[in-house]
C-alpha cells in the first residue's frame, strides 16, 4: 500500500520537477496545436453524430444508419476494401517474397516501378485506367485492340474498384512484408532446408508464416486506404452509380452543403469505426502467433534456376500493363485536342499543358495554391514535429502519448471524415478574430497540418531513437537551456529525418485529394480535386494534362529525394531497395 | 568551498529502490571513486548529483546550497557541475574547438575569451594540434581526451565521469589513468568518477565509496578499504579477497585470536572487537602461502594449479569445510600435482566486523 502511494506521488511529481520554464510553454504550444486541429474537431464530430441536438440520440443515428441507400453504401464499403485489400496481400507479398528471396535480375529497378504507383495520386491513377482501357483508348488503339464499342466502361464497375484499388495499395503490403522478410535469419532458412524442405514448401511452411506479422500490418494499412481512397472510389464509383460510404458522404455535401453535416457526422463515424476495427482485426490476426524473430538477417537467396527468365518477364509484364499501360494513355490523352483522337505527330499539341499552366487561371490558381499550401504545411509540420518527438521519445508520460495517438489517428481517418470534422469545428466564427475560415484557404491548411502531422512525426522518431540522449544530456551540463540544446545539438542531429518527414508531407499533400475535397470552394481549389472535376466536366485531355503535371512534380521530388538521400536515415525513402 | 554533502538519499524506480539512504560527505578538491557492481545504483547516484533525477528522499548539497530534494531540484544546467559521459557524448556537427567551447559559448563569453580557454583545455590533454577536426575523425583515446577538455574548459566545480574508460582498449586504459591523476592535481577540482572496476579505483581515487545494492556499504580511503574492510560484500569485492569462517574470537590489544579451521592465529581487528563465538576473515591471496616443512597450517586438496608466470595459482578446497574453494599463489616452481593434499599458512587477516 505504501508503495503504490509512494509511486504515484512520484509520477506526479516528476515531470514538473524535471521541466524548466522553456519546456512547459513548448508543450503547452503542442498540446494546443492537437487540441485544437485534432482531438476537438473529432470530439465534435462524434457529439455531432451522436447528440445533434445537445442530448444524445441514437434513435435518429439508428434510423439513419437503417436507410437503404446507408446500407448500400457501408456494404459496398466493406466489399472493395476487403476484396482489394486481399489482392493487395497477394501481389504485395509476391513482389516482396521474389525481391528479397529470390535471385530474379534487375531488382532495383523493379523495386522502384512498383512503389512507384503509390506516390502517383489515386485519381490520377483512376484516369489513366479509365482512358486506357476506354473504347477510344490511344493506346489499344495503337496495339491494334480495341474493346468494343457501347455498353459501360469496364472499369465502371465493382470489380474495376476492386482491381485498382488493390493495384494501388499492393506496394503498401509490399514495404511491410519486404521489412519482415529482410528480418528473417537465413540459419532459419538454412535449418529447415537442412531438415528436407525444398524451396516451395520451404516458402509456405517457413517463411511466410514467419512475415506474419508483417503481412498483417500491411494488410491493415491497405484496407484503410482502401477504405478512404476517394480518388479511386469517386472516379469509378460515381459513374458506375457503386456508392461507397465516403462517395455517399461527398454527394450528398454536394447536393445539401452544410445542412447535411449532421447526418453526414454519422456516416463519417460509422467509417471510422469501420476504420478501426479493421485495424484492430489485422492487428489481432497479426500478433496471434507473432513469432519473435531476432539476429541480423543475412539475405537467402532462393535460385530460381531456369525459371527465371519466365518470372521476370512476367514480373515485368505486370508492370508493363499496370503502370506504363494506364501512364502512357493519360500521356497520349494529355497531347492530343479531343479524347478518342488518333494520335499522330499531326495531331500533337500542347495546347491541353499550356492551358492548364498558363490560360485557364483557376487551374493555374489550383497549382498555386496548393503549391503555396503544402510549402506552410511542410514548414510548419518540421517544427512542430521536431519538438513533439523531443517529448514523445525522451520525455514520454501519459499527456505526451495522448498528444501522439491523435497525431496517429487524424492521420489513419479517412480524409474526408476529418474534412467533415473540420467543417463542423470551423464553421461557426473563431472566438476572437470573429470570421469563420470555412471556404477559405486556412480551413483547408489546418486540416492538412492534422491530417499528416503523423506523417512528419514519423521518421523523426526514427531520428530520436537513433541519437544517444547523452548528447543533450552534455549539452545541459554545459548550461545549455531547452531551446538553445533543441537550436545547437538536437536540431542539427534530427534535422536529416526531419527533412524526410517533410518530403513524404509534400508529396503527399501537393496532389491530395481526399481531405481538400469536401473543403474546396468556387474560390479556393487545390489541384488534387481538379482532376475530378475537369473529368467530370467532360475535359478529359485537359485532366489528363493536369494528371500528367501532377505525376511530374511528384518524379521530381523523387528524384531531388534520391539525389539528397545519403544524408537522409536509411529507409525512409519507399521506393528504394 | 564546494563541499557535497549527501544526506539519506533515496531513489526509486516502479517501486523499487535503487538507492537507499546514502550519505556522503565529499570535500572540495577531493577524487572521489564510486565502486560497486553493475547495476548497484552508480549512475543513479551520478544523475541525481547532476540534476537529471530528483531524489524521493534525502538532499544534495553542493556547497552551501541544497540542489536536489523532493521538493525543489536544480536544473542540471544551472549547477556548473561537468559530467564526461561513458561514450563520450561528443556532438559529432561540431569540431573539436566547437565541442570545447560550447559551455562558455552558452555563458556568452567573447569569441577571444573562448578560443583562448578552450585552447588551454586541449593543451592539458595534449590536444591543442586537433582542434579543427571532427569527433568521427578521432581514436577512442582521443575522444576521452576531447571529452576531458570539454569539461574542464567549462571550469565546473565538480566533474562527474561515468565509467570513462570502460570502452577503451586495456593499454590505453593505464594511460588514461595517468591522465586523470594529473588532470585532478592540474584543476584540483573535486571528482566524482563512477566505476565497477575496484582496481581502477584504487589506482585513482583519494577515498572510495563502495555501493552495493543501493546502499553506501563502506566508504574509506583504499588502503583502510583493502585492509579493514568492514562488510564481507567489501571484503570479497576489493583485491580478489577471501573471506574465511573463524572461531573463537577473542579480542587483543588492537589484535584478535582466532580459531582458523582448528588453528589458533593472530590476525587484526578492530579495537572494540568483542568476544565472540564465530566470526569471518579476510584475507587477501597475497597473506596465504604453503606452510614450509614442519609448520603448522590447515589442509587443503589441490583443486587446479594454474600457471602465471611469475607464480602458480593454486586453488583448493578446505579439507575442513569441503565447500570452501581458496587460491593462493605459489612460487612458479614448486611443482604442485593436482589432487594433492596442501598445508596452508595464513599470515595477515583481518576480523570482519558484527553487522550493526
Ligand atoms: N530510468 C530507469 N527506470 C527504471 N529503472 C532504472 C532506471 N535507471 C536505472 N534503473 C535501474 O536501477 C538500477 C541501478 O541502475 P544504475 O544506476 O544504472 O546501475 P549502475 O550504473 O551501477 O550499473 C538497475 O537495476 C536499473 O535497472
Ligand atoms: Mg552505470
């Protein structure tokens, strides 16, 4: 009894003992900034949802929930996600098994297209699909195929949401599994081989049992995105008339504005739950029998002897028709004048490109903005996260771990419910200023500073966890301050990962489009939701040609990252072997 | 005067306490050893007298100021306290002179005041040539070097170094303690300097705290350490000592007699040594030899004889207490075959004092 009395006036106790005056007003400026972008948007969200007129009703959310259309939609759903989700797991742990057991050629390469597809903005990805496999397709109509004419696209359809859903969210279970399997001890390997199993067998019975856990934290991560990918949902669902939740959710915004915030409050909690609890189950099914795995795992390699010319090829066949098939119709799409028209030097133009750049000022503006929108959220998200890994990885306690679960959970919500959330939290004026910022641009900023805090946060843990605490701890003795160790020795250290934190921020944000797209108005657009609404408009070579920029200035990115990644932490950068 | 004294101090983590009820006095200028096994509670103790924990019980006073207790802890940069750090901690984006004059940088001295202390402080560690390089570009004994003058460029009136050599190769080790005898009488500042190696502390140190499970079980200067240890754990733990059981204590002058496995001897004790039944001795192997032909010891059976060199290490069991393992070192060239059975003179001892 006197001990746990003892302990707990001790954990009280300590934190203010151990923090000087500069830590407390930096955690104070933290637990502001998830207060106000995360934790109390989400609150009223879910008060919103559950007691829209102050008292709780889950009569009128039951009844709404029991609305066909409701019904239809959360069915529809669960299907994609799950059905995508497992295909996801099969090529994922194909690609990751051939790339790190096998002996297959020019595997960096290979690496390197099949992530590439993740960085490449779903909506844009959607298009390219659609143009390709279209009955005008440039491109089967340069192979000589052609799909016949009428009747409703193919990928209109659930199955074209679930194949390219799954496509898309293959390299997810792919970088998590490849992690597993690189852990993996090759005395494992060697001891069943020793014991009679041959490589097949050895694959089933040894090996991907062992990658588990990995398999199932990838799982976990494709079904999310599954779930919230609106570019995918949104440019196939809405034509083949497949609602899903989040594409329900859109259209009736669309349809109601504001008005229909309450129940659209119930919806977006109804994903999230659906969220959740799949992250729960993968998690579950991971852990069961999580063989613990230790030792510095020495690459095997599996020699698959006169088979492999046949794998690769087909490994490169795959990316030949899932990414250079579906890329080089929006590319053709992009420089031609009307959708369907044979492509020819004589037909070349870059009329579409030099519209989207220069003639049409709202997609012209769109680029800017989000330009402009990205660059404040990469500045601010490197500070902040440098100072919220500080207190998460060294200073720990039950305040700081609250701060990084809703870091964590802003970021693994689907867009659109924190767009919801944002509306509901934003709408009315802001206490002092007295304006509201809902149909700004700060509206949308705050969201992506919530939506992909986590997202910078990530490998700057990555970089506390690497540095020896000592060195602040030196810096102290010296009669360093907090601010001035942070601006000397801690910042200097971490600043590498901070950087990488901020590149996946810009490339993720610069083409978002699930959180901005609720958010835009007839004033503000981002470029993410442009895609959508040219198509939807009808300008299919002018998307394209936005499509094609967007794909652009991801390549560079990427390719500024890969020149500046020998000063970033290792494996930060996805698409690297 | 920057006297620490450490008064009943308690740490505890989940529970469980890692120091209990230490004190201390420690007087300025002083080269203080912190001795015990790992993980007794050393470091604890060397972040409590940094400011980095604050203790659940007892203070800290340096000099005339109470800087930890419960209550209130004086913030770590706010101490002039230097602490050289087992790996060194020397931050790798800054060159050597950048690491040196950090401290004073943070006091906000001139750039000339600066270059000019920080210079001196490489020169006491024969670093001054390597002043633009990199800490990456440095030998481990270099680094211990940088990380020496880092400390003392800052001039803190207490040092506390934690297992400084403990990742240095053995030759450069008895360098490096040269290093540190020199470095005390250059800066004369006080020195806490944390270890699990009794050799080491012995080497150095003007008194030694010996700590064992969270408590101060004996601190002495060496030499009283090595010969009137005043627990067993001491005993055992300083120069490879022995610890005997004895009868029949009966107290001398400054001596005792003692009954050694059914011989009588005369060993040392305590002054206020009481009579008593049983007791236990230390003796270090250097006090233990073979009796000469004809002189009265007790018996032992050979267990292994290994050869050292200079001499053979004989261990075996007391034939009177057959779970009692000794060693004694024997001239190199007695040829002493295993399973033999040895006579034993004990020629020092020391009456391990009744537990309080
Ligand atoms: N921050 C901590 N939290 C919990 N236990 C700790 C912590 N630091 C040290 N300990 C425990 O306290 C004991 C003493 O540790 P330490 O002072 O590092 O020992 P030493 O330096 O003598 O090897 C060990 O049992 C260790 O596990
Ligand atoms: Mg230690």
């Amino acid at each position: 009894m006197a001990l746990i009395a003892m302990e707990k006036v001790e954990e009280r106790r300590r934190l203010p003992a151990l923090l000087p005056k500069a830590e407390w007003v930096v955690l104070g400026l933290l637990v502001i900034f998830v207060a106000g972008l995360s934790f109390a948007p989400l609150l009223r969200l879910a008060i919103t949802a559950i007691a829209p007129a102050g008292v709780i009703d889950l009569g009128h959310v039951a009844e709404l929930l029991w609305k066909k259309k409701v019904l239809t939609a959360s069915t529809n759903t669960l299907v994609v996600a799950l059905l995508s989700t497992l295909l996801a797991m099969v090529l994922g742990t194909v690609a990751a098994a051939l790339t790190v057991l096998t002996d297959m050629r020019f595997k960096t390469a290979w690496v390197f297209a099949f992530v590439l597809p993740l960085m490449i903005p779903p909506q844009v990805t959607a298009l390219a699909w659609v143009q390709a496999f279209s009955p005008s397709s440039p491109v089967l109509g340069l192979l000589g195929l052609s799909l016949h004419d009428g009747g409703r696209h193919p990928l209109y359809s659930p199955g074209g949401i679930i194949l390219l859903l799954g496509f898309y969210h293959a390299p997810l279970v792919f970088l998590t599994v490849r992690a597993a399997l690189r852990r993996l001890p090759a005395e494992l390997v060697e001891a069943a081989r020793a014991a009679g199993a041959t490589s097949w067998p050895l694959i089933f019975t040894i090996i991907l049992p062992l990658a588990r856990a990995g398999l199932f934290a990838g799982a976990a991560l494709a079904f999310v995105s599954s779930i919230s990918n609106f570019g995918i949902q949104a440019m196939l669902g809405i034509p083949a008339r497949y609602p899903t939740l989040i594409t329900l959710i859109y259209q009736q915004m669309n349809s109601y504005g504001p008005s229909a915030l309450a129940d659209m409050a119930v919806l977006a909690l109804l994903l999230s739950i659906l969220t959740i609890v799949g992250v729960a189950i993968s998690g579950w099914l991971g852990q069961r029998g999580d063989v613990r795995v230790d030792g510095i795992g020495r690459s095997l390699e599996i020699r698959l002897g006169r088979w492999r010319p046949i794998v690769e090829a087909v490994s490169w066949l795959f990316i030949v028709l899932t990414m250079a098939l579906p890329l080089s119709a929006l590319v053709a799409t992009s420089v031609v004048t009307g959708f369907g028209q044979e492509l020819s030097w004589k037909t070349l133009t870059l009329v579409n490109y030099a519209n989207a750049l220069v003639h049409q000022a709202s997609i012209r503006n769109a680029f800017l903005t989000s330009l402009l929108l990205t660059s404040i959220t990469v500045a601010i998200l490197m500070i902040v996260s440098l100072f919220m890994a500080y207190f998460i990885v060294w200073k720990r306690g039950p305040l700081v771990r609250v701060l990084h679960l809703f870091s964590e959970l802003t970021y693994a919500l689907p867009g659109i419910i924190l767009a919801v959330a944002m509306i509901l939290f934003f709408l009315r004026p802001l206490p002092v200023l007295g304006f509201s910022i809902y149909g700004t641009v700060w509206i949308i900023l705050a969201a992506y500073l919530s939506s992909f805090l986590a997202l910078a946060l990530r490998p700057v843990l990555g970089g506390f966890a690497q540095i020896d605490r000592a060195m602040e701890e030196a810096a102290q003795v010296a009669g360093a301050g907090f601010l001035a160790r942070m601006r000397d020795v801690i910042i200097p250290l971490v600043a590498p990962a901070a950087v990488a934190g901020g590149v996946m921020v810009f490339m993720s944000a610069l083409n978002e489009i699930q959180v901005s797209i609720l958010l835009v108005s007839s004033n503000v657009r981002t470029i993410g939701p442009m895609v959508v609404f040219l198509e939807e408009g009808g300008s299919s070579t002018l998307a394209a040609a936005v499509g094609c920029l967007m794909i652009a200035a991801v390549l560079i990115l990427m390719l500024a990252a890969t020149c500046f990644s020998r000063y970033l932490p290792k494996g930060v950068l996805p698409w690297q072997n | 005067m920057a006297d620490i004294v450490i008064s009943d101090l308690s740490k505890m983590y989940g529970g469980k306490r890692v120091l209990d009820r230490v004190a201390m006095h420690i007087v300025d200028g002083e080269f203080i050893a912190v001795l015990g096994p790992s993980g007794c509670g050393k470091t604890t103790l060397l972040r409590l007298l940094a400011g980095f924990e604050t203790p659940d019980e007892g203070t800290i006073q340096l000099g005339d100021r109470i800087v930890s207790s419960r209550e209130a802890n004086v913030p770590p940069e706010k101490r002039n306290i230097g602490i050289v750090f087992q790996n060194y901690a020397l931050w790798p984006h800054m060159s050597v002179a950048d690491n040196v004059g950090y401290a004073l940088k943070i006091a906000g001295a001139s750039t000339q005041e600066r270059l000019q202390r920080s210079r001196d402080a490489l020169a006491v560690v024969g670093m001054e040539n390597l002043a633009e390089r990199a800490p990456s570009d440095l030998s481990g004994g270099q680094r211990q070097r940088v990380a020496l003058a880092r400390c003392l460029a800052a001039k803190p009136s207490v040092m506390l170094l934690d297992e400084p050599l403990a990742n240095l190769d053995v030759h450069l080790r008895a360098a490096m303690e040269n290093e540190f005898v020199r470095f005390h009488r250059h800066t004369g500042a006080t020195m806490v300097y944390i270890t699990h190696d009794q050799s080491e502390a012995m080497a150095l140190a003007d008194r030694i705290a010996v700590i064992d499970r969270g408590r101060l079980v004996q601190f002495d200067r060496p030499r009283d350490l090595y010969r009137e240890p005043q627990s067993e754990m001491v005993a055992r733990f300083i120069g490879n000592g022995q610890v005997l059981p004895v009868q029949d204590v009966r107290p001398d002058a400054d001596a005792a007699i003692v009954s050694i496995f059914g011989k009588d001897h005369r060993v040392r004790a305590r002054r206020s040594e009481q009579v008593r039944s049983s007791a236990r001795l230390s003796v270090h192997t250097s006090a233990m030899r073979l009796a000469q032909p004809g002189e009265d010891g007790f018996a032992g059976k050979v267990e292994r004889v290994i050869y050292r060199g200079n001499h053979s290490q004989v261990d075996f069991l007391v034939t009177a207490e057959p779970d009692l393992q000794l060693t004694l070192h024997a001239p190199a060239d007695v040829a002493i075959p295993s399973d033999d059975t040895i006579q034993v003179c004990i020629s020092d001892g020391w009456v391990i004092p009744a537990a309080a």
